[in-house]
C-alpha cells in the first residue's frame, strides 16, 4: 500500500491499526510544516528538532482521541506553533552569561507570536507540497520546472526540450495539470 497516496483521515485510522509505515507517512508529510513552523517563530535548528519531537510524541499519543482525523494538519499546526512559542518563552527565562552579540536570548528575532497569516501559509505550502507528490511524474515535472525555478526562469522552449514534449503542447498540457493538483489539494 502506498500511504503517502492516502488522505489524512485514512492516514490516522492505519496508524490506529499498528501500521508502522502509515506513522512514517505522516511524519515524512507534516516534518518539514513542523520545522517551519518552529523556524518562524525564531527558534534555532536545535530548538526546532525539539518543538519536532514533541508535536510527533504527543501526536502519537493523541491519535485515539484526535475526533477530527481529516483535520491532522491543523491539529500539527496549532501543536507546532504552542510548542514553538512555549520554547521561546522558556529561553527568555534563561540566564545567559555569554557578552557574544546575538547569543542567548538576543538571538530571538522577535517578541510577536508567529502571526495566524503565516501560520495559514504554512499549511496551504504543506498542502502543496503534499499534492505535488501525489502527482504523476510527468505533471510534477512540468510544474516544477513552470514555477519552482525562479532563479533559472527558463522558457518555454527549454522546459519543453527538457521534458520531451512539443512546445505546442506545454501550455494545455500545464493546464491539466494544474487541474489535477486543484483536485488532489481539495481532496486532502
């Protein structure tokens, strides 16, 4: 079975079975929404492996109470972004005797909690991330190379050579694809 094809809900009725590979699943989905989540709080990697640690323990421990399945990624987000704020308060709290500029607590950017705009940015990039990966080859390629390289911004022409795929045809043939992935992000 191919878990990462699976929706959330699915995802955590599998996990409820004692499917190991289902947990993997769900880890390898939501770690890097967890870590970001951390970073834009201010932590550094560090504190960020540890917000990790703790969203992924006490959601394997809330798993049989989650009555809302369909909604994990919320669940992760609002756990991630606690856990975060939580840790920046407890480094406030810490006396640092290090006189390094930008050590200890002034290595924390800033005192506003992670804004929700950002926090709902987070999870509509995880959710496109996430659909990104159910798509076919073919598909994901082609969006890739059409908007996730804007430092190389190539044409139309070298996207198609690159692909193997008439010029005449990138243009319909993004438009599919574009539909599919609006399908499979509804869907998760």
């Amino acid at each position: 079975m191919n878990y990462k094809d699976l929706d959330d809900a699915m995802l955590v009725r599998a996990c409820l079975d004692g499917q190991a590979a289902a947990w993997r699943a769900v880890v390898a989905r939501y770690q890097r929404f967890v870590y970001a989540i951390a970073m834009r709080c201010g932590l550094d990697e560090s504190a960020a492996g540890d917000v990790f640690q703790t969203v992924f323990e006490r959601l394997h421990a809330s798993l049989p109470q989650l009555l809302q399945p369909e909604r994990l990624q919320a669940w992760i987000g609002t756990t991630a972004k606690r856990e975060a704020l939580h840790m920046r308060q407890r480094a406030r709290r810490e006396v640092t005797f290090d006189s390094e500029e930008g050590s200890g607590i002034d290595a924390i950017e800033s005192d506003d909690p992670l804004p929700e705009a950002q926090l709902q940015e987070l999870q509509q990039l995880s959710l496109l991330r996430g659909a990104l990966e159910r798509l076919d080859a073919r598909c994901r390629e082609l969006l890739t190379a059409v908007f996730l390289d804007p430092e190389e911004q190539p044409s139309y022409e070298a996207i198609a050579k690159k692909l193997g795929l008439p010029i005449g045809s990138l243009g319909p043939t993004r438009s599919r694809c574009l539909q599919k992935l609006r399908q499979l992000m509804q869907q998760m």
